[in-house]
C-alpha cells in the first residue's frame, strides 16, 4: 500500500488557487492534497435545497459531495448495484449517529476503511456531515481485510478484486489521527462561518429524512437513483431530460418510461418540481432577486421560469416573494 506522510504539513502560502474554486473547496482540495485524505460534505437539508448551494462559498464539485476515491468508486459499481446501496446504507447509519449525538465519530466502514466525521452545525441544527478518511490505518491492516473477506462472504463473491483495489488506498499512521481530525474541525469551522456571513435562516430548510430517501431502496433501479442524485446535485444547471439521457447513457424514452414506473410522475414534471422547489427557497430571502433565483435555479431565462414557477404555484415569482416577506 503507498504511504502517506504521518502528519498533515502546512498549506503552501506561496502556491495560488484558483479564484473560479469556491473557498471551502479550495481548502477541502488542499488538505486532501497534503494528507492524502479525502474529504466530502453529506448535506442533509435535501438534494434540492442545500444550504451550500445558496452560499456560493460553499459550492461543491460531485466529487466532494460523495465518497470519491478510487476504492470507492469500485465498491459501489459492481454488476447489481448492490455496493452502491451498501454503501449508501453505511453512511446513513453514519449520520443517524452523528446527527444523534451532535458530536463527530470516527471508525473504520463497512469496507474496513477509516474515516472522520464531523457534524456542521449552525444555529442548534445539524445541516450536513463533512467527512474526512477514506484511508487504510497502518497496524488495521488485519481489521481491514477481515471486514472485507466477511462482506465478501454474505454477499458470496470472492474478496481478492477488493484486496487488488485496497493496494491502492492510501495509509496513514495512527498517532496522525488526532492532528487531521484538527484539519476537519477547522473545516467545519470556516463552513459555520461562511453561513454566518452569508445570513443563512437554518428554519427555511427541511432536514432530510435519515432514510434512504426514495421508494423502497431494494426495488429502486440504478438509473433512477441516479436520476434523482443528478437532479439534486446539478439543479443550478439548465439541462433537460435528454441532456440526462445523455449523462447516463441511455435512450430519453426509456429513462422517461423508467421513472415515471417506479417514482410515480412524469420526469420532466418532477424536474421542472425540483427547480421551482429550489428557487421557492432562494426567493424567501428577500436579497435574492428573480433573475438570480431563475439562474440558479437552473432556468434558461427569467420569462420562462416566471411561466413555470406560476403554473406549479399559482402565483407569480414577486407574488410569491412579497407574500413570504409579508408573514
């Protein structure tokens, strides 16, 4: 396994990031390149209504939305789906229990990889879970594999393609643990931070539900679920149903047909829904004005989105904005 460094050096304050990078991910990225962990962010205020989409501060790439690394990535796509929903199962559980004690954690997952996690919270709410590992332990090696030979063998696989991906992962020291969980605290610290100079209102936002959030998560198709992910993750973004056809490489019709099976509507009902749902919550702050909530909202221009936003509401996007301010 290649090794990392036992402790995180300091940032190079002569190096220059990006400007285009938002600010929290500038410093996730540097820290991950110092240390060779990974770090994500798990919102929990809903796909549709994270609270670090409405901080540009706190914008996140894919990448640091979810567990990222190579390891990862192999777990989860295997030929049933059925390591993806593992994993997504495992860190569920993750952040029932971080959320529960309001505290962060830290422990090896299903996979025997180690990870942190520590809690963002902001006014007396938990709003997400950043987690920071995705990394093997020198001295758990014997922890890790047995983790993966008994997943291996509930699931009646064999465990050596695993082993194969595990010499990949990075490893660190365990006397480090204690000066990267200072890095992720300090995270979570600029994150708070950021949602206070932002003026973010914690009460507009509906804490998602710590379940798997669609359906029944057995019966859930791969291609629905990541409909739903990318929906989520890229509202701000102006595509259409065959731009997500596109992205998961299948026919709109059949994409369409799919969704419409198993989650019960139209998909370009449910998109033009969670567009609408999105700009609602930007509109209930008074300082956002409409062309900015069309935009971000992932709306191609302010007519149409007036046009959309009052056939789901009934109420034109001013409307709308006036009445919340008046309550």
């Amino acid at each position: 396994m290649p090794t990392v460094a036992p402790e995180p050096a300091p940032p190079n304050t002569d190096s220059k990031i990006p400007l285009s990078r938002p600010l929290l991910q500038s410093l996730m990225v540097t820290f991950e390149k110092e240390t060779g962990l990974r770090m994500s962010f798990d919102d929990l205020t809903g796909a549709m209504n994270g609270v670090h989409r409405d901080v540009p501060a706190m914008t996140l790439d894919w990448d640091h939305q979810t567990h990222a690394c190579s390891f990862c990535h192999f777990a989860k796509n295997d030929d049933d789906d059925r390591g993806d929903m593992d994993c997504v199962l495992n860190k569920l559980a993750a952040n029932r229990l971080v959320s529960r004690r309001r505290e962060g954690l830290e422990g090896f997952c299903h996979l025997g990889l180690f990870d942190m996690a520590e809690p963002l919270i902001y006014q007396g709410r938990v709003l997400g879970v950043f987690y920071y590992g995705s990394v093997a332990v020198r001295g758990k090696e014997s922890l890790t594999k047995r983790k993966i030979r008994r997943y291996c063998s509930r699931r009646g696989i064999s465990p050596d393609p695993y082993f194969k991906a595990l010499e990949e992962v990075p490893v660190i020291e365990e006397e480090a643990i204690s000066r990267y969980r200072e890095a992720l605290r300090t995270v979570t610290q600029l994150a708070h931070f950021f949602c206070e100079v932002a003026g973010v209102r914690p009460e507009i936002y509906r804490n998602r539900e710590l379940k798997f959030p669609y359906t029944d998560a057995k019966d859930l198709p791969y291609v629905v679920k990541e409909t739903i992910h990318y929906i989520g993750t890229h509202i701000d973004e102006p595509f259409i149903v065959k731009d997500l056809a596109g992205h998961l490489r299948c026919h709109p019709d059949f994409l369409s047909r799919k969704f419409k099976q198993h989650a019960g509507i139209d998909l370009s009902l449910y998109l033009q829904q969670a567009r609408v749902d999105r700009a609602k919550r930007l509109l209930e702050n008074p300082k956002v004005d409409i062309g900015t909530a069309a935009d971000q909202s992932g709306f191609s221009d302010r007519v149409h989105f007036s046009k959309v936003f009052r056939r789901v509401t009934g109420v034109t996007p001013g409307q709308f904005q006036r009445q919340f301010a008046a309550k």
